[in-house]
C-alpha cells in the first residue's frame, strides 16, 4: 500500500509539473526523474502482485477459485451442509448396528419371497375353483339331459365333461406345487423374524409376523373357495350315480316291457 501511494505522488507530481511550466528545462528534466521512479514502482507493485496470488497467500484469491481451506482443517464429512467427523462414521458401523442392517435386509427379502408364493398360491386356488365348478355345471347338464340326447350329443357332452376333469386336475396338482413353497417361505419369514428379534431388530421382526398373518388370511380364504368346490363336485358326483342308477333301470324297465309286448304277441 505504501509503495502505491508512493506511486500516486510521485505521478501527480510529474503530470503538475509539466503543466504549470512546460518551458522550464531544468524542472522538466527533474520531472522525468519523477516519472521513471512512478513507473518503476508500478512496474514493481505488478510483479508483487503476481508473485503473491501464484503462491496462494492467505488474503489472496483468484477470480472463480474456490476456497479449500476446510480440506486442511481435519478428517470431516460434510452432508446437507454439516461437517461431521468420519470418526463418528465409523462409530456407528459397529458389529451390532451392522447385524441388525443384515436381519433387516433378510426379513425384507424373506417377505417378499412369500408375498410372490402367496399370490402364485392364491391365482392358483381360484383358478382350480373356476375349473371344478365349470365341471359341475356341465355335468349337472348332461344328467338332466339323460334320456334326451342324441349319441353324438351325449359324445359331445363327455368330451367337455373329461376336459374340465383334466383341467381341474391340472389346476390341483400346480395348487400343490406352490402351496410347497408357499409353506417354506412363511417358514424362511418365521426364521428371519426371530431372528430379527434376537439381533435388536425388533421392528422388522415386527412387520415380518405381519406379513406372515396377511399372507396366512389371503391364502385360507382362497382354501375355502377350493375346499367349497371340492364339496359341490362330490354332491354332484353322488347325485350323477344317483341319476345313472335311475336311468339304468328306466332303460332295463322299457326293455323288459319291450320284452313282454313281444311275448303277448307271440
């Protein structure tokens, strides 16, 4: 600051000089001293400038660069603005904090595996129901029809009666195959939760059992649909053999008076 305000004198100077008396030789020689001195000293605060923001003073800072003083000041983690020590990082990346992470992440995988089986378990049930009932009402048709039908008709109507049984038979066995896993994995969530719960994750252990229970409800209301069906194919099984029994012995009836009739003719 000294050296510039040495600079403005000395230049102010010169400049009034020169133009109070132009024609004065020997003041116009000193005043070109002046003037060399003016310019050596700015010549001289440029190079301190220059050398002063190449070595990055502290004061010092060149236009669009960013101030890293923090990185120097410590090992810190800055997040949302704050500056938080890794060492409280780490910390919290105990043994336990860690297990409870894991139990969380089993118990949320566990549950999602029975979410997919239960809903497999559940479109499986209904669709069985569906097949077993379109059996029922076609072969309740074909009983009131007996006695009725043509052979080509009644052909038609055994066709349809065997594919409904093949289809609820398919049905049943995919019925069986999902309701295998669904059973491991209300076991795998059983194993997670207490699990969960032995490690302090109490709250996963918590939503778990509840997912359990969800899953348990969908899965017995899908089984009475089922088991309801099940029921209705044997009422009508035992109303079938009821009804062949009576049209076998219609047909034995009008054979044996068919019979008689060709006695008496004779």
């Amino acid at each position: 600051m000294q050296a510039v305000a040495q600079c403005s004198v000395c230049t102010s100077r010169a400049a009034g000089g020169l133009l109070r008396k132009q024609t004065d030789f020997s003041l116009l020689r000193t005043n070109k001293s002046a003037l060399r001195r003016g310019a050596a000293c700015i010549r001289l605060l440029s190079i301190s400038e220059s050398v002063l923001l190449s070595k990055g003073e502290p004061g010092v800072q060149k236009l669009g660069q960013k101030r890293t003083d923090t990185a120097h000041r410590g090992p810190l983690s800055v997040g949302h603005g704050l500056a938080v020590p890794f060492t409280q990082q780490i910390e919290n990346l105990s043994y336990d904090s860690l297990i409870i992470r894991a139990a969380s992440v089993v118990t949320d995988s566990s549950s999602t595996l029975l979410s997919q089986t239960s809903l497999a378990l559940v479109n499986a049930l209904t669709d069985y129901s569906k097949a077993v009932q379109t059996r029922i009402i076609v072969q309740r048709r074909y009983l009131a029809s007996l006695g009725k039908l043509t052979p080509s008709e009644e052909d038609l109507f055994l066709a349809a009666i065997n594919a409904q049984r093949a289809e609820a038979t398919d049905r049943l066995q995919e019925c069986k195959r999902f309701e295998t896993n669904w059973i491991n994995s209300v076991n795998l969530c059983k194993m997670a939760a207490e699990a969960a719960h032995s490690s302090g994750a109490d709250q996963a252990s918590i939503t778990v059992r509840a997912s359990i229970q969800v899953a348990q409800s969908q899965v017995g209301e899908a089984r009475k649909l089922a088991a309801t069906a099940d029921k209705k194919l044997a009422e009508t099984k035992a109303e079938e053999i009821q009804r062949m029994a009576e049209y076998v012995a219609f047909l034995d009836g009008e054979e044996h008076e068919v019979h008689e009739a060709y006695l008496r003719e004779d």
